[in-house]
C-alpha cells in the first residue's frame, strides 16, 4: 500500500495544484494550452529521445514480454474502437481507444516496479514505455490523421497522414534515439543532460495541465463513454494481459508480474496531451485520468498483495 501511495499521491497533488492554480487565477485559461504545448514539443520528445538513445538494444530483447504487453494494449485499443465506432468520430475514437489502453507507466511505472523489484523491475518498465509511444501512440496518431484529412481518395488520407507522422515530435524523437543507440553513438554529456531536465518535466507539466482543465470545465457530469473507458482500462486490459504473461508465453516471474501491473496502471497524461495537441474534446480523457487513478490505488495495491504472496 505504501509503494501505491508514494507513486499516487504526487499525480494528485500536481493534478490538484494545477487545479487551484486555475480557481486562484494565478495562471491564466491559455496557461493550458502554453502548457500542452511545452510538453508535445519540448519536454516529452526529449524524454522519448533521452529513454530510446541510453538504452541498449540487447536489454531490449524480451520477446515474450513484449509480445504480452504489446498485445494486451492493441486487444484493447481494437475492441474499444469498434465499440464505440457509432459513439465518436474516427479521431475522437482514436484518442478514447488510447485512453482505454494507455498505462502512466513512467510517472508510475518506474517506482512502483523499483520498489517491487528493484533493479529487475527496470527493463519492462522501459519497454512498455518504448511500446506505448512507438506503437500505441503511433496508432493513435494514425487514426486522429486519417479522421482529419477531407480528402476524397484513401490513398491521398494515407499519404497525407504518412507526412503529418514524420512531422510530429511524438515520433521522431523516439525514432532519433533508436538509430543512435541502434549506430552505438553515444550522446555527450551536456545533450544527454539537456535531454534529461527537459524530459523531467514532461509528466509534472501535463499534470499540472490536467488540473488546469479541469477547473476550467463548465460541467461536472461523467461523459457518456467514461464507464466504457475506464472498465476496458481497468479491468480488461490488465485481464488480457494476464492470459498472455501467464497462459501464452514462457517468461520469468518478474517480467509476468510486471506486464500485468502496468497493463493495471491508471490512465496516463498521453492522451490528454494529444487531445489537446488536435484540439479534441479533453472532457472524457481529463475525468478518466482522475478516476482511473483514484481507483488504481485499490487495484494496484491487490495486484502487488497477490503477487508478493
């Protein structure tokens, strides 16, 4: 319980001090949007970057992990999208989907796994995040472009889209890390520290963004979608992942046990920023973030309780 407290109680007291920041009016109703931008250009290109270029390839080379968490998030992402395919449009959808299947695993990942496994619990929280953002966001990216081009043929949107990708920090930057690590470039020293303290601030930033939103919202009633998101979330996305660590592949203990307590990880600030970043409604994913972390400090803590027995 403790391990959850420690990793929660700094997501909600940022959330809270964005929040009265707002209602004190010591920042502005265009503090969020500065904010948004700051973190999608600047803070969490540099952690992508940071994350992918100091890691090496061979640390990587977990099959079975991946192939469990990767497969839990697109389950997840897929299902939801055709089940709310009547409720959204194709771009709204595409950011509820990434609500549904996207896990805070740096902001909460990384010292939740340190404290339940110490060193060992380091490598599949690097790899989810590196899967998160250069296959789940991808995906999300994809679909939030298609559902924006207006253009008559397929292959114009697909084209069209393909440019927008190679254009968007979200991923060139984890891609730019790779090739380095992948080349063995190491990053000097000043650059990798530059890196570093911009990507630092990416998580307390879009907190602090969230807590501004929502004391800007002009109505306190539940979207529509949010049971759908946060049961998909909560529930089936850790379940799923659970069959694949458990019953479909051969992996070690730690590595299984993680897998399923990320996958049941609150919401992560990812798709608040790129609903923000396409000017999307931010009302479902802000609500889902909040709640979804409330109820991952019971959720978590039984995880960690079972698995610790």
């Amino acid at each position: 319980m403790n391990a959850v407290i420690n990793a929660a109680f700094p997501v909600f007291a940022l959330i809270l001090v964005g929040f009265l920041a707002a209602r004190t009016h010591i920042l502005s109703e265009q503090a969020s949007q500065h904010l948004n931008s700051y973190v999608v250009w600047l803070a969490l290109p540099a952690l992508l970057f940071h994350s992918m270029a100091t890691v090496s390839w061979e640390s990587l080379n977990q099959i079975p992990f991946i192939l469990s968490s990767i497969g839990g998030m697109l389950a997840t992402f897929i299902i939801f999208m055709v089940w709310q395919r009547r409720a959204f449009s194709l771009s709204d959808n595409s950011v509820a989907s990434l609500s549904a299947s996207y896990s805070n695993t740096g902001y909460m990942g990384l010292p939740l796994c340190m404290l339940a496994y110490g060193e060992a619990g380091i490598t599949p929280v690097i790899l989810s995040m590196i899967l998160t953002a250069c296959v789940l966001f991808a995906l999300s990216i994809v679909c939030l472009e298609m559902g924006l081009q207006k253009h008559g043929s397929v292959w114009t949107s697909v084209r069209h889209s393909g440019m927008a990708l190679l254009k968007n920090p979200l991923i060139i930057s984890p891609l730019a890390g790779m090739a380095l690590s992948g080349l063995g470039i190491p990053l000097p020293d000043p650059v990798a520290e530059l890196a570093r303290l911009l990507g630092s601030s990416a998580s307390p930033c879009a907190l602090v963004t969230i807590g501004l939103f929502l004391a800007q919202t002009r109505s306190a009633r539940p979207h529509p979608a949010l049971a759908a998101v946060l049961f998909m979330k909560m529930l089936f996305l850790p379940a799923i992942t659970a069959v694949l660590a458990f019953l479909v592949f051969d992996m070690p203990q730690i590595q299984r046990e993680a897998a399923v307590l990320l996958a049941a990880l609150p919401i992560g600030t990812g798709p608040f920023m790129l609903a923000s970043m396409y000017r999307r409604d931010t009302q479902l994913v802000s609500q889902s973030i909040f709640i979804s972390t409330v109820l991952s400090v019971v959720s978590v803590s039984v995880l960690l309780a079972l698995f610790h027995n």
